[in-house]
C-alpha cells in the first residue's frame, strides 16, 4: 500500500474524479464507485504530482521506455517518461482493440514500463502486455494509478498499483437493491 495513500485519494477528491452512482466498468460489471481519471488528467499539476509518487514507489529500475494505452494511461503515461527521461509510445484503439501503430517499435535495447490508470480485472493491460511480447524488448513491470482488482490478476508481468481500492462489483443481473434503482451509466475512464 502506498505511503501517498491519502494524499493520492486526496487528489481524486479535489479533482471530482471518484464519482458515485450506477456506473458500467470496461468489463462489464456494475459498481457504485468509478474512478475517472481524465477528470485529474485535466490538471497538470495533479499530473505531475501523481507521476512524481508513482516513480518514487515503483519497484523496477533500468526503465527507458513508458508504454500506455489509450486513453486513460496517455497522460500519466507520459508525465512519467517525461520525469524519467524515457521514451514515450502508446497503444491505441482500432475496432476496441488496443494496437500499437504510427510506426512505433520497440527492440531489444527497450526497457519497458508498461502505465495504466486503473487496473479492475485487467484486460487491458492482458491486451497490452501481449502486444509488447510481441516485440524483441524487455518488459520490466506495469503500473497504475489506482488498483481496483479483487483477485490476482496474473498479468504474466510484475505489477504495482499505487492506490488499492477494493469497491464492489456486480454482475448486471446481481446487483443489489440500493443499486438496482439507479440507471446504469457509463462515462469512460
């Protein structure tokens, strides 16, 4: 856990970005909290604080390269190349799959820190971590702002995410009742 923990969750509530609600995550599932993130990416300030804490507490060195993919890691993700003097690439979207595209590469000289914003079940980061063995690098280790997993995500790569908050989740046909009488939204990270 992380020493920053209030802080962290001190930057969300500044920013808005814990909302409460109905809200349908990436992976389907419904919860009562959502974390969304670009509401701090609005405030470079914030962004670079949370950056700041993020390479402090990561437990992987040697890193030379940041990957993020889109959209909820890109600001992050380049706050923290930026601060660690690295190469920065992303992933993005083509037909809801990540891909990696604008004739970026990685090689066997790449150190790679794999940046996400939040981490529920981790199909992202899966798709992500797939693309990146993909290539002839070395994948060093995958971060994120907020970890919301409840079980171990094995990611096939180490993993540090900065802020754990275990809010339930439901399934759409299991919700409870307090939730069931709230229509269901989803903003996007």
């Amino acid at each position: 856990m992380s020493k920053y923990k209030e802080e962290i969750y001190s930057i969300f509530e500044e920013t808005k970005a814990l909302l409460k609600g109905h809200f349908i995550l990436r992976s389907g599932m419904r919860s009562a909290h959502f974390f969304q993130c670009a509401k701090v990416c609005q405030h470079m300030d914030k962004v670079t604080r949370l950056a700041t804490i993020m390479i402090e507490e990561i437990p992987f060195t040697n890193i030379n390269t940041v990957v993020a993919p889109a959209m909820g890691g890109l600001v992050i993700g380049q706050e923290v190349a930026r601060q660690l003097k690295a190469r920065f690439i992303f992933l993005e979207k083509v037909e809801d799959r990540l891909a990696l595209r604008r004739n970026f590469t990685l090689t066997k000289e790449d150190k790679v820190l794999l940046v996400e914003d939040v981490v529920t079940k981790g199909g992202r980061v899966k798709e992500a971590i797939d693309i990146i063995h993909g290539f002839d690098c070395s994948l060093i280790g995958v971060t994120s702002l907020v970890d919301r997993s409840t079980s171990e995500l094995n990611l096939r790569a180490p993993f540090h995410g900065m802020l754990k908050m275990n809010f339930p989740t439901y399934a759409p046909n299991d919700l409870p009742e307090e939730l069931s009488q709230i229509p269901a939204v989803k903003p996007g990270s």
